[in-house]
C-alpha cells in the first residue's frame, strides 16, 4: 500500500489531501474566484476597471505587455503592414487596440491596415500585402475572412490589373 493513496479506490480522500480549488467548486465558493478572474482578465485586455486589490504599476506592466504580445502575432501574420510601421509598429498597435478585446490577430491586423489605408498612412509593401488578401478572402469586418472562390479572384485580379496597369509597366 502506497501511502499517498487511500486503500481502496472507492473511499474518499481526507479533507487534508483534497485539491482546494475542486473542493471550492463543489461547494459554490468557486463562483467569486471565477467573477474576480474575469475582472481582472477584463481589466487587463477588455478596458475594464482595475479589479480591487492589484497594484496599478503591475497591472499597467502586464496589460502592455499583453498589447505587445499582440502586436508581435500580428505582425507575424502582417508583416508588409509591420515593416512598413517600422520601430513604431507596437505603439501605433497599442494606441489601435489598447481596450479592445483581441479578436485574432489576422483580423486585428486586416482592421488596422484598412484603416490605414482610409487615412493614407499605408506604405507600398502593406498596400499590397491588403491588397492581396482583399483578392484571396472576403472579410465583412466582423467575422473570420473566407476564402473566394477561384473565379472571384481572378476578376478581382483583373480588376487590379486594369486599375494598376500591367505587372512590371
């Protein structure tokens, strides 16, 4: 016999040994651990207010480094569009998205790109980069893009062409 194991499979293990947190679920006081573990994820990445009890130096240290988390597989997924922000592209990330809850960096960087583009603050390399992905998948802003079919991209494409002229002219 083992002595970190009760004798028999089927008998309990004394109150000493048992896990905190599942002997908490059981009896209902879980439900407060789990709201002040929302409030504070909140908090952190949603623009909530502070949760009670964390000091704000370290929760100001943690939602940027969050932010830059973000920004980092962002650029992973947009590089044209991070090149073309250079050294500034995790403050330019974080003053866009600072508060918001993150939604995939694929899209969060989609966002932002077509917004720089409205504002004409879109470099070369990242209007190609949208412009590319604007051809290969349908995205309406609010749901994961769709790839098109192969037929749309190659109107779309034509389209550019005309637009641009041909490549290399």
């Amino acid at each position: 016999m083992n002595a970190l194991w009760p004798p028999d499979p089927g008998t309990p293990l004394p109150a000493s040994r048992r896990c905190p947190a599942r002997s908490a679920s059981r009896t209902g006081r879980a439900a407060p651990l789990a709201q002040r573990q929302a409030a504070l994820v909140a908090a952190l990445v949603a623009g909530g207010p502070d949760p009670a009890g964390f000091p704000e130096p370290l929760l100001a240290a943690t939602r940027s480094a969050l932010l830059r988390t973000r920004a980092a597989r962002t650029a992973v997924q947009w590089p044209l569009l991070a090149d073309d922000a250079g050294p500034g592209w995790a403050a330019l990330y974080a003053r866009r998205f600072a508060g918001v809850p993150p939604y995939g960096a694929d899209r969060e960087g989609w966002d932002l790109a077509r917004e720089l583009a409205a504002a004409g603050l879109l470099g070369a390399g990242a209007v190609r980069e949208l412009d590319e992905r604007e051809i290969a998948f349908r995205y309406d802003g609010r749901s994961a893009p769709v790839p098109r079919s192969a037929f749309a991209r190659r109107l779309l494409r034509w389209r550019d062409v005309v637009r641009r002229g041909p490549i290399g002219s």
